[in-house]
C-alpha cells in the first residue's frame, strides 16, 4: 500500500477532464522543457515503474492526445508532436499557458474534483462554464484545427466524421452539451 501512495504522489496536480465520457484532455504541470528538446521521451521500461514527477508527467503526456501545460514562452500556441511510441495514440497536440494560468486551472481543477463524489461523476458545462479552465476548452481546444475529427464527432460539432471542422460555423452556444468527467 506505501508504494501506491508514493507513486500516486507522483502524479499530483496532473487532472484528467473528460469531455461526453471520452475525449481526455490532460492539464499536466511543467514538463521542463522536455518536450521542446525531444520527443519522444526516455521513458522507463516499464512504465509501471515510474520513479520520479517527471517520469509521470512524461507517460501521461505520451498517452495523451490533447494535453495543456505551462510554458512561459510558448504561452498560447500549439505544438503537434506524431508519436509513434505506443499503438492508437498518432497525435498529441500541447496547448501552451502561462504558469500564472495554469496555477489557476489547478486550484480550480482541484476545488471541483473535492466537490465531485467519485472520479465517475460529473458536471454539464453549462454548471462549470464560468470556471478559467473550461473557458480555455471551449475557446482554444476544441476549435483548434488539430482536435481529432472522431471526437469532434462524439461531441457533436461535425456533421459526420468525414466532414471538415469550420470554427466559424460551430460556435459555443448555450446549449452546449459536453460533459465535463
């Protein structure tokens, strides 16, 4: 039980949002730099032994299709990195924030999941759309040319999976029905 505590401190302050149960967006603290210097990262062999935050933070990222992270100067781009480590995930795209933002979507990350009663519940956006972090989801992420065609689907915002995503065209409106997990 001591060694899943101590590897589960590993990966504090790294939050999973769930948009309709499926597409994870990851909000995962600095990565150092790493990702800028290279990619794909030396990882552990086992994955299952990971032994330092960074460690943690650099799996995730790899697991993850979209992540946000803080970098004070690649603050408000894009980076798209094709990864070819592991099977099904071909694209991960980082969205870069400002520390100071990213400071903010953690204290409010945190306060909703102590509000939240399992990691299985979950909030309509339209109950959470004033919060910082949301706001960045619904502005940035989900309108980057780079989200995934198939989770534009799930969520609703493409006619099929085939069709292009036009921004202009699928404005946020109130009756957005994502679910945030």
């Amino acid at each position: 039980m001591e060694e899943d505590s101590e590897t589960a401190a590993l990966y504090e302050n790294i939050f999973d949002v769930r948009l309709n149960f499926k597409i994870s967006i990851m909000f995962i603290p600095s990565l150092y730099q790493t990702v800028r210097s290279s990619w794909v990262p030396t990882l552990p062999d086992n994955v299952d032994c990971i032994s330092t935050e960074l460690e943690a933070r650099l799996i995730t990222a790899a697991l993850s299709n979209y992540i946000v992270t803080p970098d004070k100067e690649l603050a408000g781009t894009e980076l798209i990195i094709k990864n070819d480590l592991l099977q099904g995930v071909k694209t991960s795209i980082f969205f870069y924030v400002t520390p100071e933002e990213f400071e903010t979507f953690t204290i409010e990350l945190s306060d909703l999941a102590e509000r939240l009663f399992s990691i299985h519940d979950s909030r309509q956006v339209s109950e959470v759309n004033n919060l910082d972090f949301v706001k960045l989801i619904l502005s940035k992420i989900i309108t980057s040319t780079h989200f995934i065609k198939e989770d534009l689907h799930v969520l609703g915002r493409a006619k099929s999976i085939n069709d292009h995503f036009d921004s202009a065209a699928h404005e946020v409106s109130d009756n957005f029905q994502e679910t945030i997990q």
